[in-house]
C-alpha cells in the first residue's frame, strides 16, 4: 500500500512540476512577444516621427508661413479629437487606418537616401505635402494621448509650439538676408557701372535702382553713423535694411534688418547661420 502511495504521489509531483514547467514557458513566451510587440510599436512610431521631420522641413524650405499654417491646424485637429473624448480619438485612428493601410503608405517622399530633395519631383503640389503633415501628426499625437492620457502634455503643446514660432521666424530672417544679400549684389554691379562708365552728374552719388523685382535706395538713420540702403523686394512682398559701418581699423561691421513698407520700424534678423 505504501509503495502505491510513493508512486502516486511522485506521479502527482511529476505532472505538478510539468505542469508549472509549462505555465512558465507559456508566460515568458507571452512576455517576449508581448516585448516584440512594444518594439515594432516603437519603431513605426519612430519611423513617422522621422518622415514626419523630413515633410515639415520640406515645408519650411518652401515657405516658413506654410510650415507655420501647417503646424497649427495639426495641433488644432489634436486638441479638438482629445476634446471629443476616447471614442473619438479611436473612430479618428480607426478612419487613418482604413486610409492609410500599412505604416509604409504614409510615405511621400519616396526618393533615395541621397538624392537631393530638389532633384526630385516626389510630391504633386505643396497641398499634397500638407495633407501628408497633418496625417502623420495626427496618428501620432492621437496615439501618444491614447498610450498615454493626461499624464504628460499632448504631443503637440505651449512649449512645443514656442519652439516651432522660434524656427519659424529665424527662416523667415534667414530667407530674407539671403535676398538682401543678392539685393546688394546687384547693387554694386549697377553702381560700379554707373561709376565706370554713367554720365558725370550720376557719378559720386548714391545710386538707386528699380527693377521688376526689387527697389533699392539709399536710406538713413538719424543720429546713426551706418550708412544704410533701404529694399522694397516683390513676389513676395518684403522690406529690408541693410547698413554697415567702417571702423578706422578698416573692419567693416554689416547689419541686416526687417522692415516695414515706410522704414519707419526694423528689427535685427535672427537667423541660424
């Protein structure tokens, strides 16, 4: 009788061991895939975070006011959809899901690494690479609210927002020294011509020019030592000052301004290089 005992209970003890063998397996099977899963998670988010960086500098490089108009009614659909409640953050998630089917679809680009940008006629208007921006933003910020709640700031929020008017503004400055520049360029080439070979009450003088595209004329600044010229630019509409200052060293010291239509206000330009 006793030896019936052993076997059955080293039987029992048996199928215990296999049978929390088993659980265990199951459950670090179920956690390793439940690993897998959060890192596919976190590489496709990575991935449209990546596109999403590469679409708003295409905007930018073609106009710092779209990026802006852009960037605004991302975060205007994001705080109504949070506004609206759970449900509707997933019907909004579910209808990009149902538009765009796998991850890869979001693309727009669709060049090579190293194919420039200019080289590449990868978009049909600049609606299209809109309509591209706002997509991504979406998914991504209503995503990042429904893994995360109120616990942290949206995606898109005060602070984010302050960073983006900041290089909004410095492209905008950095576009019209870039303009300015070629403005006086031009300048100088007209003037060295009348110099050389204008007429004589032309010469030693300040020189304006006036073409299709851009006014130039000599300026001043009360009180200022800097000799500056005054620039009306067209298509698109923009005003500029530039002014410089020789030291007695010889070093010449150059500034560059946004204006407005009457010079009568100018701001440094912040540009980043």
């Amino acid at each position: 009788m006793w030896e019936y005992l052993g076997i059955a209970t080293a039987f029992g003890l048996g199928w215990a061991i296999r049978h929390g063998g088993a659980k265990a397996e199951h459950g670090a099977a179920a956690q390793v895939l439940y690993q897998k899963s959060r890192a596919l998670d976190e590489a496709e988010s990575r991935y449209l975070q990546t596109h999403l960086r590469e679409v708003a500098n295409l905007l930018l490089a073609i106009d710092p006011d779209l990026m802006e108009r852009a960037y605004t009614k991302a975060r205007r659909r994001q705080d109504e959809a949070i506004a609206g409640g759970h449900a509707r953050i997933e019907a909004e998630l579910t209808a990009l899901s149902h538009k765009y089917p796998f991850f890869q679809d979001f693309e727009i680009v669709g060049t090579r690494h190293f194919v420039p940008y200019s080289d590449a006629p990868f978009y049909r208007t600049e609606d299209n690479l809109v309509d591209r921006y706002l997509d991504i933003s979406h998914w991504l910020a209503l995503s990042f609210w429904k893994k995360h709640g109120d616990k942290v700031p949206a995606l898109f929020d005060d602070d984010d927002q302050k960073v983006m008017e900041r290089v909004v503004q410095e492209e905008r400055d950095r576009k019209l020294q870039r303009r300015i520049e070629a403005a006086m360029e031009l300048h100088r080439l007209f003037s060295t011509t009348v110099e050389r070979y204008g007429q004589e009450q032309f010469k030693h003088g300040a020189v304006s020019l006036e073409t299709a595209q851009v006014s130039i004329r000599q300026g001043a600044t009360p009180y200022s030592p800097e000799i500056e010229y005054w620039i009306s630019f067209r298509e698109p509409e923009d005003y500029g000052v530039y002014s410089f200052f020789v030291h007695d060293d010889g070093r010449i010291s150059r500034s560059y301004y946004r204006s407005n239509a009457d010079f009568t206000h100018k701001a440094y330009l912040t540009t980043r290089g």
